[in-house]
C-alpha cells in the first residue's frame, strides 16, 4: 500500500514558535526511510509551503488567532490529504499544530463519508467562537467539523461531515468549561485519563472502538496530539499537561488501530523542536516518529 506524507509546517493555530519546524525533525529523523523498513510505497514530494498572510491582513475575527491563514492552510491540506486518499493511499500528516486536523479530516471524510475519527489528546480541541478563551485555533478544529458554534463566513469551506457518535477521545485530561459542556450536550464519547487509569488501555481501546465502529468495518481516522503523552514521554510540545499517557499506551492504542485494518488516514501533531533541551526534543521527535510506526504496522514481534 502506498503512504504519502503530508509534511505541514504550520503554527497559525497557536502562538508558540517553533511548531511549524516539527515536520522537517520528523522527516530528518528518518521517519520516510522507517516506513519504507515496514514495507510502505513512501511518497514524500517535500513539505508543503504556506504563504503568510501579513498582520494588517489578518485581524482576529472575534478572539479568533489568524483566522484567515489558518482557513486557507486547512482549505489547501483538505485537498491534497482527499486527492491522496481518492488515489487509495494513506496519508500522513505531520504537524504543525493540531488545527491542521480541520483539513485533514475534511479530506478524509470527502473520501470516506462513514469514517470515524479516534482523537488522541490532552485536550477537546472542542472549543467554538463562543466558548474559547484563548483564541488559538488549534483548540477549535473539532467544533468546525462537527458544524457547531456560530457560522464564520471565512471558514465555510468547512463542510460539518462529523457526526457526533463518529468520534471518540482518548487521553484528556485538560478540557475548558465550555468544551466540557459541549462534550455533554453533544453526547460525545470521551475516555479521560480517568478512564484509562480505571479500565486500562487495553479495554478503553476497545471501548472507543465498539463505539464509533462496532463492526470494526468503518474507516478510521487516528488524529494524535503527542501532548496526549505524558510531557515526561513528549517534554517538546506547546500545550504540556502532567498526568498523560505512558510510552506503551501512547504506542498501545496505535497498534491497536493497526491491528483493526481500517486506518485510512494518521496526523501526528504538536511535535514543537524548539521548548526544551536537545535531548528532549530528540526524545519528543523519536516518540513522533514511533508513533508513527506503531499505527503503520511496526509490532514488538514482528
Ligand atoms: N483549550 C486550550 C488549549 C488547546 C490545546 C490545543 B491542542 O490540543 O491542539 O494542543 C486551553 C485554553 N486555556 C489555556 C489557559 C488556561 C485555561 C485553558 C485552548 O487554547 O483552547
Ligand atoms: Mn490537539
Ligand atoms: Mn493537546
Ligand atoms: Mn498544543
């Protein structure tokens, strides 16, 4: 099978710098030549370029961060991960912060409207116009694609393809009030680190999984915030919050998806080389990039 990598140096949807350079240490680690050991037909034409859109041009819309270059980056990224997909390879997008996840499964849904979405995370990335305080895109993405929250006219490219039973969250531990409710009004399926610690990966796993594709028949969409990790596993990413996922549940639930046969499309997102020291952001790329593997088909066993 053929797996194309979507490189995406991309920070818009957040303020810390140094997020939009997590798709040149990725590849630079190796990560292409990895999937290749696995047997994967790599494509990887370069990191895609986006062009900046000035301040002056760019003003916040309400609190929203960037609006205008973070709708056209996700416009541009929905297309290549759908042209890709609608080719039957899978693609691999490496962030760049997770607002990328608003193109990346509009593109997936575009070609597989009965997917659904496993989102690994400290956070609910839930937030809407109304509800987020700080005005970072990245803590958004779901919200637009489930079509909640008020209409922005620079983001209606954004088609609400997301149906609430289609999503399920593993690993938060970090959601704001108003993400909370939305979680509950929309009925929206969420395994804490509570949860985890309670059941076990193992089970949650397989929780989530019976409930957006009991069947195990539907196409998968795995969009993995590495802060879902405990910061001890992945110090180098914007949002850090303690109490996360270890290594092995990190690598579990990616194997697991593996397992299924029905992933169709991977983010691996929040990879920032620049907030700690060298060996951390190494330990934080190897841990992208075992992620990676892990959800591609790398088992202990082999
Ligand atoms: N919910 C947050 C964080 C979003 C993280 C995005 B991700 O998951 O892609 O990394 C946090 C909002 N706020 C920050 C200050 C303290 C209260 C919560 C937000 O900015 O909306
Ligand atoms: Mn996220
Ligand atoms: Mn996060
Ligand atoms: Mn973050």
């Amino acid at each position: 099978k053929t797996l194309a990598i979507v490189g995406c140096p991309f920070s818009g949807g957040q303020a810390k710098l140094g997020v939009d350079r997590g798709p040149i240490h990725l590849v630079q680690a190796g990560l292409p030549e990895q999937l290749s050991e696995l047997g994967w037909k790599v494509l990887f034409d370069g990191h895609h370029q986006f062009e900046e859109i000035d301040a002056a041009s760019d003003p916040p819309i309400g609190k929203l961060k960037n609006p205008r270059l973070v709708s056209r980056v996700c416009e541009a990224i929905a297309k290549v991960v759908g042209e890709h997909a609608k080719k039957g390879q899978l693609p691999l997008t490496l962030g760049g912060d997770h607002s990328l996840a608003m193109g990346t499964i509009s593109g997936t849904f575009e070609q597989y409207p009965d997917a659904c979405v496993v989102w690994v995370d400290a956070h609910g990335d839930i937030n809407t116009a109304e509800t987020t305080d700080s005005g970072n895109i990245h803590g958004m993405p779901v919200s637009f694609l489930l079509g909640l929250g008020s209409k922005i006219p620079e983001f209606s490219w954004v088609k609400p393809l997301l149906k609430p039973e289609r999503l399920v969250y593993i690993g938060l531990r970090d959601v704001d009030a108003g993400e909370k409710k939305i979680l509950k009004e929309n009925g929206i399926r969420a395994f804490s680190m509570h949860e985890v610690d309670k059941y076990g990966i193992g089970r949650v796993v397989e929780m989530a999984l019976d409930h957006v594709n009991p069947k195990r028949d539907r196409p998968i969409h795995l969009s993995f915030d590495v802060d879902a990790l405990d910061p001890s596993v992945a110090p180098s990413t914007g949002t850090p919050v303690r109490g996360g996922l270890t290594f092995r549940e990190g690598h579990y639930i990616c194997e697991a998806i593996y397992e299924t046969g029905c992933l169709v499309a991977l983010d691996i997102m929040e990879v920032n080389p620049s907030l700690a020291d060298e060996a951390e952001v190494k330990q934080t790329v190897a841990v992208g990039c075992s992620l990676a593997r892990s959800a591609l088909g790398e088992t202990l066993l082999g």
